[in-house]
C-alpha cells in the first residue's frame, strides 16, 4: 500500500540492495529565500527504477538537479553510497558516478552521434570501444549512424543520444529529466522502453516524468511531490491504485 511520505520508513534490507542515493530534508532553491524543495526525501537502491510525478512546480526537476549540483542546497544532505555529495560541481559528479539527461538542449547537435558519445567519456576516453559496446546493446539503431550528425535527428533520437551519452561513464546512478517530453505517442512509448531497458541492464534510474501513469507503470517505486515535499511514496503499483493519489494527482497527471 502506498503511504503518506512522512509516515514511510525507508531503512531497512530491499531485494534491490544497498541505498545508492538518499536525499534527505532536502531544502534547495534558485533564488535568495525562495525554496522550491521544502525537507524533500528520496532512496534509490541499486538497481530500482524510481519515478517522481506531481503537479507542475512541485520540484521534481529541482530534486534532479539538486542532486546534479545545479541548485543551491540550503538544509539537509545528499548522499551517494553514503558520501554526501552536496557541493560537488558537475563534472565531480559525473566522475563519481552520477549521470544526468535534461530535458532540453541535452545534445552537441553539431556533432555526430560518434563525437557525442565521446564527449560522455572525455574523463575517460581509453574505454570508448568497451561502453560504445554496452550502449549499442540498448540503443541498436544508433551503431550504423554514428557518422549522422545529431541535429539532424528527430526529437526521440536525439533523446536516445542523449541517454547513451550519460551511460557511458558507466553511472552508478542515471537521472532523466522528462525522457518523454515533447514526442509523439509512439516515441513516448519508446522512450519508456528504452528507460526500462537501461534500468534492466543494472543502472539504477531515477525518472522524473509528467506522464504520471506510464512512469508508474515501470517503476518499482514512485515518489509524489507537491510543494516541494514527498506527499506520497510507494511501489508503482500501489501509488497507481491509491483512491487518494488517483483524486488529487492522477486525475490530471498524465493521461494515457
């Protein structure tokens, strides 16, 4: 059963393993004394898929980049594999494990296919071939374009790109800021597939999407946010049968 995030524990042994990522009482804001996260809470285990939903301004995208290092932290801590993280830059970050994909302008669309994906590993360039391999496995079609250059790619190919780009530094945590945004129906879908897919290959995930139900459908636990708190926490499942999250969220999140 889903419940109110306040009354949720979340220590204690999961099938999934050990905590990779925990925000906690997380407050964190763009500008001087206006907080957008107000004691935000999250734990993403190895190898679950966590998705946030919630009504526009809630967060969600703040959560993300909070985590990326993008937002200003004023009170509580991230941590990742129990290091806290907050104030690491973004290319610390990335070196530590920690993969980002925004939802906009989230490739080089002057370059190939190729030199995007090797701008994913400048930190480490000697193991291109090797995470070209992973990526490929995940992402087929993109193998025999890598000459093409990206902007010349639709809206889910690029997304697709962008993706591949973030795993290749081998994250130990990928973060995806609205992989659905702005595609069509069938592209939406894709995109989520692809999402299961990564997760599927051991990357643990954390998705934050408008489209509430279809996030719910794939995720093994979803965070609701409003105003800046976890209101509700659960599997998946439970969050999409809650008569109270279905009447206050669902109800206008993301309809199929």
């Amino acid at each position: 059963m889903s419940t109110p995030a306040s009354d949720t524990a979340v220590t204690g042994p999961s099938p999934k393993g050990e905590v990779v990522v925990e925000a906690k009482d997380l407050v964190a804001g763009y500008l001087p004394g206006v907080n957008i996260l107000n004691s935000a809470n999250l734990v993403a285990r190895k190898g679950e898929l966590i998705g946030i939903i919630g009504p526009n301004g809630a967060g969600k995208s703040t959560l993300l980049k909070a985590i990326f290092g993008m937002v200003q932290v004023r009170g509580g801590d991230i941590t990742l594999e129990g290091e806290s993280i907050v104030g690491l830059k973004a290319d610390k970050l990335v070196a530590r494990g920690v993969g980002f994909v925004p939802q906009t302008n989230n490739v080089f669309p002057s370059l190939t296919i190729e030199e995007n994906l090797q701008m994913g590993l400048y930190q480490k360039p000697k193991v291109f071939t090797e995470r070209l391999e992973f990526v490929s496995s995940i992402f087929a079609e993109l193998g025999g374009r890598l000459k093409q250059r990206a902007g010349s790619l639709s809206g889910g190919e690029r997304q697709m790109v962008a993706m591949s780009r973030a795993l290749m530094m081998d994250p130990a945590v990928l973060l995806l800021d609205e992989p659905s945004a702005g595609l069509s129906p069938v592209r939406q879908d894709d995109a989520f597939i692809r999402v299961s897919d990564i997760n599927k290959a051991g990357v643990t995930t954390i998705m934050v999407e408008q489209n509430a139900r279809r996030c719910l459908q794939i995720c093994d636990r979803g965070y609701v946010l409003d105003q800046g708190r976890d209101a509700y926490e659960g599997t998946g499942r439970d969050l999409l049968n809650d008569p109270k999250v279905i009447g206050l969220y669902l109800g206008t999140l993301g309809q199929d």
